[in-house]
C-alpha cells in the first residue's frame, strides 16, 4: 500500500468508516482496517467510501482514469476535484464530456468524422459501434509536481553542482560514515559546490557532520506528496536542469529509480556513480538490495561502482558478468578509535555492538552469552526490529550481559576496556566496526562473511568459518581468554593491516584516480 | 514552383509510413484545397527522412501538381530535425505542421490563419480537439494557454498538445526551432513537448483555433511507444528554470 493514499484519503473527510462497515458485512468481520481495506481491495471491488465517492461512477465517468488502473478517490483528491469531475450520483453531470456516450462528442466532430470515413478512410466513419469505444481523455494540469520541484529548485543556491550525493538518510552507520568521506573528498577539491540529497523519511543525526559548504536538501518530506511516477519525474528534472558533473548515489531507492528509467538522458551530462557494500538477504535467505535490483538495469549508465571489498565486486562479476573495470575497491578509512591497552589481564570482558537487527544475528550472541557465563558481554546498539524483540528480552534477562543502548559513531565504543570483539554478523561488505576494532588492537572474533576475511585473516584474528556454529564461537573466546599473548599478536597484525590499507590518505588517493570523480579528470577526459 | 506570394507553407514530415501517407495527404489536400477556395496561398514541403522505399514511391506517384511541392529528402532519423530542415525550405509566411500519418479537420488551416490574425503574431494554434484511433479510441479538449486552469507547472508531467500539429508564424519556428532528441542515443524525446515548453518560456502563447480538430493515429511500435520504451523524457527547457513566473 502507498502510505502517501492512506493520509491522502484520512485527510480528505471522504472516507467514512462507520459508512464503510455498515454497507459490507464481510469487510466489517474480517477487515482489520476499514480504510486500509479500501486502498487494497475495496475500490477494486466496487465499493464506495463513504456516501460523498460513488467508485462505480466514477470510473465509469473518468475512463482516463479507468485506463490507468489508479484508485479513483484518490485521483478524485488529488486532480478530479480541481478538474470539475463528479464523484456522487445525485450530482448533475456538470460537463457531457466526461462520459462514453456517443453524444458527448461534439456533433461538428462526428460530421467531420463521418466526411473523412466517407471521402478519406473510411476506418473512422463513426458509426454506433465505433462511437461506443471512443473514451474521452481529460488533459490533465497537475500542478503538484511542478510545485515541488520548484521548490526543490528555489533551495539549490547553485545552478552548477560538481558533485551531487543521493543518500537515503544520514543516521550513525557504516555506509553514512563512508558516505561522510566522499563528501569530505568531494567538497576539499578545487571550487567544488557539493549538493547533498536525502530521499528517505527518517531521521538523519549525523547532518551536523557535513561540512557547511555544502547544500543540504531533505527530498523526503515531498515523498509522501506525490504518487512515486511523479516523485520520479521531479528529481529526473531537477538531474536534467541543474548542472551535475557528478552524482553518487549511495543507498537511495529513489535516484537508483532515476537512472534505471532515464539513465541515458541524465548521463548526457552527467557521470554516474554508486556505491554498493553487500547484499541484504530475505526471510528465504535469497540476496536482495540494490545491486540485485538495480545494477542489471543502470551498470551501461554507470561509471564506477564503489565497494568497500573484493568480495563483493568478485561475486557480482561471477554471477553477472559484469565487467571488472565496471567495480573500484575503496577501502574505508577509519582513524579515530579507543586503542585497545594490549595488556594481557584476568578480565573476561566482551564487547559486542551494531544494530539489533536479523543482519547482526543478536541470537547467535545470545546462545554465545548462554554457554560463556563467566565472561561478560557488552551490548551496544538499539534494536530496529520487532522481531528480535524476544531475543533482545532475553539477552536483557541474562547476568551475564549488559545492555548499554546507542552509540554514536565507532570512535566512542571502548575497544579500550574489553578483553576482546565479538562480531556475529550474517552478511556484510567490510564493516566500519571491524576495521575500527582492528585498527584499536583489540582481539577479535568474527563471523567470516562478505569481505569481513580481508581484514581479519586467520593470522589476525579469528574467524568463524560456519558461522551458525556457536562452540566455534565458545572455543575461540576462550582460547583468547587463555592465550592472551597469541591473540594479542593477531591483534597486533590487523592492526597493522588497517594502519597501511585503510586510510583516509589512501581513500582519497583512490578516489582522486577515479576517472571523471574529480573536475580535473572532467576536463582531461571529456 | 510559384514563390510569389504564398500564405502558409505545409511542412509534412514522412519515414516509413507506407499506405498512410497516401490517405494523410489526402486529408491534407482536403485541408488544403477548402483554404485554397478562401484565398489562401499555399505550398508543400514534404520532408522524407530516412524514407522506406514503398513510402518513397507512393509519395512520388501522388496525384498533385508538382510544382506546388517542394520534396526534400534526409536522413535525420530524428522528427525534429526534419521539421527544422522543411521549415528552413519554407517561403510562406506562415508554417504548418503536420505529421504524415494524421488526419486534420478540413478548415484546420482556413480558420488557423483567421485566429492567427486576431490573436496576433506570437500566437501558436492547436486544433481545439485531439481524436485518437488505431490502437486506442479517445478523444479530448487541448488546453489553451488563456483559460483561467492552464499553469506552467503542469507541463513538468505531461503535454498538453497532441502530436507536433501546429500553425504559427514562420519566425516563431525559426527563432525556437525543434531541439533533435534520437532517443535511443541520448534519453531524450518528446520533441513537440519540448518545443512547447521552449516556446512558452520565450512568451508564445499557445491557443485553440475553434471547431478544428486532429485525429491522431495510434499504430503499435509507433515513435511514442519508443520513447517510454528506451525511457525517453523531455530535454532541459528553459521553462523550468522557474516556474514561478
């Protein structure tokens, strides 16, 4: 359902519950919600909303409509009203063309019809049959779109952005903080103008760290404003109108919708680029996300494509077949941390952090927690799902475990205090967590998946090969526990590692070989 | 050819339209002959872009007094160019536009260039309605620019004229001539979009000339479905540099 429908329509007082429950027997025995029931099945079916919106009729009158397949109070809301279209049978029909009777073409048209079927083609003679099908199409002026996008406009104080990043939200994450870096990257080139574009209704605390230079436009709140084909339409202008040498887009549904349906024409004038770290997968463990439903369609329209791991750009090239040269691997720069104080101590202290979600498979930790009582673990990260709510309940209820809440950033977590990191992810690219665990000196223990084995190694840390085996997991602990100056060497080497491979300086090296990243290569190679 | 005094030049644009363009000019002729019978001067220049030969030949057998048409051939593969290629052969004062495989009102330009003169010279005409047939049987009312509900805003989303039919003074196409899309290379299309969003914006008012219609046909495969197919949109326009205004 469109959410957008819901509030459209709650809005418009032309849905009536009661109304609604009373007519339909059935909808008021097994409709959870009255109004939902409408947007889903209801107008389909024929039934009215309340007794100002005749559904039937409407259609009936409005074939444009019809012929689109779209919930008819909801473009009487939005259009019909404005328009002059009737919505109620007692209405009279305040214009004869909005019908298919044959009558309401205008009788000059028919003579001419049947003049140009008599002297010309006579596939148009208008005869009954023929008139009956003639639909009448109502030249629509939504203004709407227009509205918002000027608006959009009047916000950019540039006509000319060198750079334009398409980001869903900017919230205390791996991929944001990476985000942050390209920005940074973007706005410290010569006479940059940087644009920073948010699609998705959610909070973004981490907007304060974006360097003032750069505009800022929160997209999301017009979501809800326009149907998505519209939406569409407003940012592919806003592409075409305003000139971008560069848009990145990492992570927005809606900009990925942008250059799968008009790709072509926004790289006329400007080069595409994206960022791409891992697949999600679904309840039945199939990959899912934007590489899998987008990079098909849009990778002719892209320049390069950015991961934080080999693994990943190997994975889509192997399935794909994508071209190698189509992926450029940045290592994520991570420098400011807690270091770990590498002194072997009796402490059985394990921190844990990340978001509470299906990704970070808090029931792994919490089966981990259930057979090491002796060690605590330390929680940090808020829980996004309600279906880990039973899981989260009961690692609250053990002793062993505290729950210390959000975080804001990897820098504030205290790799500093813990014996070591405990890392149960499912499926990742190389998370900002583990290059900054590795980067403190702290030993770790991580689930080996995505790209998470090019940093920790077995000679730097240990690796849960199968990560559903959770006396791996135990074994692994405690052999840090016991072997404190072995795990510490581990440690030691990743750390190393991280110090030489993922650096801002070389971050920034990679992307400034970015062909057409930078202005410089704009101008060199165009 | 008679290059003395003509009032309007008819600009028809073909390229693979086989048996239509015989039943197009036919409409045209009619069109043609009814302002001829009101004193009207006029002249043809058939554009052929790209052309198919059985298109070619069925133009070049057309019953007509040659010396009244001016044929030019191309091969633009691009509806904007070869529009902009027969205006520039053009020596009328006035331009029309028609598509080679439409049908138009017989007094579409008897009475376009009456309205032509009392709306005055930045004036560009529309038929009052569109009927399409073929594929699909619909019909509908242009807007004109005048009436209280027309708002630039709305062309971000859609056209408001049907196909490129227009009659307007020759320097109006000559100062906004039609930008060239070849949407299978560039993403653009929507030519006639465009150019209405361009003349707009340069202070054209786009009108209705009363009790004419267009018929439009609609044919599978035709250029609009390859438009949304390769995912066509409307070039930049100064238009929406500001809506506002």
């Amino acid at each position: 359902m469109r959410i957008y429908e819901y509030f459209l329509i709650l809005k418009s007082g032309l849905f009536d519950k009661k109304y609604y429950l009373n007519q339909y027997e059935d909808v008021k025995q097994h409709a959870k919600n009255a109004l939902y029931h409408y947007i889903k099945n209801g107008w389909r079916e024929g039934r009215n909303p309340s007794a100002l919106f005749d559904t039937n009729l409407y259609l009936t009158h409005n074939p444009d409509v019809k012929r689109k397949g779209i919930n008819p109070l909801v473009h009487y809301i939005r259009y019909g009203k404005k328009e002059g279209r009737f919505a109620y049978p007692d209405n009279s029909i305040p214009n004869k063309c909005y019908t298919t009777n044959q009558n309401i073409i205008p009788s000059w048209i028919i003579e001419e019809m049947k003049n140009i079927g008599r002297e010309i083609d006579p596939s148009i003679y208008p005869n009954n049959n023929r008139l009956s099908q003639y639909l009448y199409y109502s030249y629509p002026v939504h203004t709407k779109p227009g509205e918002i996008y000027q608006k959009i406009v009047d916000q950019c104080k540039y006509q000319h952005y060198t750079h334009c990043f398409a980001l869903p939200w900017l919230k205390r994450g791996g991929a944001d903080f990476v985000a942050l870096q390209h920005i940074e990257f973007a706005t410290k080139q010569p006479n940059s103008k940087v644009l920073v574009v948010l699609t998705e209704p959610e909070d973004s605390p981490w907007v304060s760290r974006v360097p003032n230079s750069v505009d800022i436009i929160d997209l999301s709140k017009y979501i809800w404003e326009l149907p998505n084909e519209d939406f569409l339409k407003v940012i592919t202008r806003l592409l075409l109108q305003v000139q971008i040498d560069v848009l990145h887009i990492i992570n927005s549904k809606y900009f990925w919708d942008a250059v799968k349906f008009y790709g072509l024409a926004i790289r006329n004038k400007t080069k595409i680029f994206a960022s791409l770290y891992c697949d999600d997968f679904d309840l039945d463990g199939q990959p899912v996300g934007f590489a899998r439903d987008y990079l098909p369609s849009c990778y002719m329209h892209l320049n390069t494509v950015f991961t934080d791991n080999t693994y990943f750009s190997e994975l889509l090239h192997n399935i794909y077949g994508f071209k190698k040269s189509l992926f450029k691997v940045l290592y994520s720069p991570v420098n400011n941390v807690k270091m770990h104080q590498q002194n072997p101590s009796n402490n059985k202290s394990i921190l844990w952090a990340g978001r509470l979600d299906r990704q970070k498979r808090p029931d792994l930790l919490l089966n981990i927690a259930k057979k090491i009582p002796e060690a605590t673990f330390y929680i940090y990260g808020e829980p996004l799902l309600e279906s880990q709510k039973e899981i989260i309940e009961e690692l609250i209820s053990l002793k062993n475990v505290k729950m210390k809440g959000a975080f804001n950033g990897v820098e504030t977590l205290p790799f500093d205090t813990h014996t070591l990191f405990l890392y149960t992810s499912q499926w990742d690219g190389i998370p900002t967590i583990i290059i900054s665990a590795a980067l403190s000196g702290i030993p770790i223990v991580a689930s080996s998946v995505g790209g998470i084995e090019e940093v920790i190694k077995n000679d730097r840390g240990f690796l849960i090969n199968d990560i559903e085996d959770i006396d791996a997991y135990v074994k692994s602990i405690k052999t840090i526990f016991n072997e404190q100056e072995k795990a510490l060497i581990k440690a030691q080497n990743a750390q190393k590692y991280v110090k030489n491979n993922h650096t801002q300086l070389s971050f920034f090296h990679h992307l400034e070989n970015t062909p057409y990243y930078i202005k410089n290569h704009i101008d060199s190679l165009s | 050819m008679h290059k003395s005094k003509i009032d309007i030049s008819l600009v028809v644009t073909f390229h693979s339209e086989k048996l239509l363009a015989h039943l197009t000019l036919n409409s045209i002729e009619r069109c043609r002959k009814y302002a001829e019978s009101h004193g009207i001067s006029t002249e043809y220049v058939w554009v052929l872009d790209n052309i198919d030969q059985e298109t070619k030949e069925i133009l070049l057998d057309y019953p007509i007094d040659s010396s009244n048409v001016t044929i030019l051939e191309v091969n633009h593969g691009d509806a904007g160019d070869s529009r902009n290629s027969g205006i520039a052969a053009t020596s009328g004062e006035i331009i029309g536009i028609f598509d080679g495989d439409d049908y138009y009102s017989e007094n579409w330009i008897e009475r376009s260039i009456h309205y032509l003169n009392v709306y005055g010279d930045n004036t560009i005409l529309h038929p009052e309605y569109m009927v399409s047939f073929g594929e699909e049987y619909s019909f509908g009312r242009h807007i004109d620019q005048t009436e209280n509900f027309f708002s630039k805003k709305g062309l971000l989303t859609h056209n408001f004229w049907t196909s490129a039919w227009s009659i307007a003074k020759k320097d109006t196409y000559l100062r906004i001539p039609y930008v060239a899309t070849n949407v299978k290379k560039t993403g653009y299309g929507y030519e006639d979009w465009h150019w209405n969003c361009e003349t707009i914006s340069s202070g054209f008012i786009h009108r209705l000339t009363p009790k004419t219609v267009g018929f439009y046909r609609r044919r599978p495969g035709s250029r609009l479905s390859i438009e949304a197919e390769n995912g066509g949109i409307m070039a930049p326009s100064k238009l929406f540099e500001n809506l506002n205004e």
